[in-house]
C-alpha cells in the first residue's frame, strides 16, 4: 500500500524533484517524557532517607543493600527475612522522626519568648535614649549656667582690677614667704640627721656641703660658726666635744627661729590676702559660683558620654538578638524541612510495605490497575 500511495522518483519531473527537496524540511520532533516507575521512586526516596541514619558504616551499608533488595517486593515475595529488614526500616525511619521532631520542638521552644524578649531589649533602648536626650538637655543647662557665671565674673572682675592687682601682689609675697619656710625647714631637719648619725655615711659630705651652702646665704647667720660647722657636722654623734655639740645645736636653734620668724610672716601675708579678699567679695563669690558651674558642666558631660555608651550597647544587644534570632528562624525551617522530608520518606515507605500482587500498584499510581478489575468484572457478567 504504501507503494502505491507514494510516487517513484522516475515518474515524478526532474524540477518537481529539485523544488522538493529544496522546500522539505524535515519536522521537529518533541521529546518524550520517559515513564516514571513510581516503585523506583519510593525505593529512592526511602533509601536516601536511611542515608541519613546515624549508624557505623557497616551497619549502614547492611541496612541499605538489605533494604535496596527488600523495598521493591510485594508482600507475597518477601521472606521473614524480608519482612526483618522492613520492620527494620520502619525503625530507623519512625527514630527519625522523632528526632526530627524533637529537634523542631527545642528550636519552637527557643523562638517562644522572642517577643518578650525583643520587647525588653526595645524597652531598654527606649529607656537608654530618654537617658542620653535628659543628659544632653542637662548638659545644655550647665553649660549656659557656666557661661552665664563666667560672664558676670568677668563683669565684677573688669570692676574690681585695681582689687585684683593688689591680691596678686599678696598672694606672690605668701607664696614666696612659703618657698623660703620649706627651704629652711629642709635644711633644718638634714642638720637633725647629721647630728644624730641617721645620715648614710657616703651621703655625709654631700648633705654637710649642703647645709653650709644654705646657711653661707642666709643673713644673720654668725660667721664664725658657720666656719667651724662643716668639720663638726662631718664627725659622728658621738665623736663631737661637748664644744661641737653646742655649734651644732646652735645652729638648729637659729634654723627655728628662722622658720618661727617665717610663720609670722606668712600669717601676716595670708592675713594680707584675706584683707584684700574682704573687699572683694563680690569677686570672690563669683569666682567660687564659676568653679562650681564648670564642675558641674564637667559632670554633665560625663554623664552624657556614660549615657551614650549605655544606648549603643543597648542598641548592639538588639541587633545581635536579631541576629542570633534569625538563625533560630533558619534553624526551624530547617527542622521543617527535615521533619517533613522523614513524613514523605515515611509516606513511601508505607506504599511499598502494603503492595501486594492481588491489588498491583494502585497506591503506587500504577495507571495499568484500571484495567485488569474492568476484566475481571466482565468474566463475572459472562
């Protein structure tokens, strides 16, 4: 028939030929989808799922070649031996479960309190940045409050210039009757140690020398004593004569007038100084108002670099809470996913543990299984 239909090449004009084969194309043609054996599948499945036991390897690689050769048979076909390795299956899949399970309970129970949690950690920002904004308002305040105090200081103190030339003429006279007292009572106990031996014998010389050189200086110091005290002094205690003793001791007796003489005059230009304060009191109060003010600027702003620093950590602890939060979350989808991936292997393993040859396939989606019962019915009807 098919000769007939199609005609010879003799037959057919030499153009006619040409123009075919120049027009013809020769179709495109789809691709098949290959049937999937839905047995095969579930054995796949199930046996990536036992992949995935926590067993020796030997004791893995038995259960996977026992089970590779077990899964496909239906329940007519399989031995005790069979059956064996199916209940062991279902063991390590039904384990899996359950640790996939408990695994997915622990993550939930971590992520329960998230809110609280997360609103304690907001709360504390919250908290830390009213903090930070009361402390920088409060160091606006201080700092106003020193500027204001600085400026009426400097008001008082263009008023009171001639009262301040005068205080610091004061002051310098008392500061300098106090450098001359500590100079004299220096030497006056380094003239104490020499006369009771406390002084280290290699430091004698240098401290005698000492002496001689401050005393050589100091007006009404008698001459002839001060020529004598350089020998006396370098002797040990109790190798001066009673004479050296005495030039020693009156050495320090003058040394204590000097610093009893020096006290006078510190208290009179102490009391100098307070004369000239008492005429500016107005100045002094200022000053006193000025100091506290910058004292209190400065307090203010440690307060707010304190406060700063609590609000960034503060603000760290609820970024790393956001963090490890997210984490938890990939961990629960995780635990999902694997959970749910034991219930589908668990699914399939269940289709294959109930095949059976009297109803062939039909949980497997065998689309053959239709058929057969069509038969079987119609026998019955004949």
């Amino acid at each position: 028939w098919s000769s007939r239909l199609s005609p010879s090449p003799s037959t057919m004009p030499r153009q006619a030929t040409v123009a075919t084969k120049k027009t013809t194309s020769k179709p495109m043609r789809k691709p098949v989808a290959k049937p999937v054996d839905p047995v095969a599948a579930s054995v796949k499945a199930v046996l990536a799922q036992l992949q995935k036991c926590t067993l020796h390897d030997s004791a893995l690689e038995i259960l996977v070649t026992g089970a590779t050769l077990t899964l496909p048979l239906e329940q007519e076909n399989r031995t005790p031996m069979h059956d064996q390795v199916m209940a062991w299956v279902a063991q390590h899949l039904q384990d899996q479960e359950q640790q996939a399970a408990a695994g997915l309970t622990t993550v939930n129970q971590s992520l329960a309190t998230i809110d609280s949690e997360r609103a304690q950690l907001a709360a504390a920002v919250a908290a830390a940045q009213e903090a930070q904004a009361s402390a920088v308002e409060h160091l606006k305040a201080k700092a106003t409050e020193s500027a204001e105090c600085l400026g009426a200081l400097n008001v008082q103190r263009e008023a009171d210039a001639d009262g301040l030339v005068a205080r610091r003429e004061k002051q310098a006279e008392a500061e300098a009757v106090v450098r001359v007292r500590n100079s004299v009572v220096g030497t006056q106990t380094t003239l104490s140690e020499l006369m009771t031996g406390t002084v280290e014998e290699k430091q004698v010389k240098k401290q005698v020398q000492r002496v001689h050189a401050f005393l050589k200086k100091a007006e009404g110091f008698d001459g002839s004593l001060l020529s004598a005290l350089p020998g006396v002094l370098q002797k040990p205690a109790g190798a001066m004569s009673q004479f050296e003793q005495a030039a020693a001791g009156a050495a320090v007796d003058w040394l204590r007038a000097r610093v009893a003489g020096l006290d006078e005059q510190l208290g009179a230009a102490r009391a100098a100084v307070a004369e000239v304060d008492a005429g500016l009191t107005v100045l002094v109060g200022l000053e006193k108002s000025h100091a506290d003010a910058v004292a209190a600027e400065e307090a203010a702003t440690q307060a707010l670099i304190s406060a700063t620093a609590a609000l960034e950590a503060a603000e760290e602890k609820v970024v790393e809470f956001d963090g490890a939060t997210e984490e938890r979350r990939s961990e629960r989808t995780a635990a999902e996913e694997m959970l749910g991936a034991v219930k589908a292997s668990i699914g399939e393993f269940e289709k294959l543990r109930v095949r059976s040859n009297k109803a062939r396939d039909v949980e497997m989606g065998d689309p053959e299984v239709a058929e057969p019962v069509v038969d079987m019915v119609c026998d019955e009807q004949m």
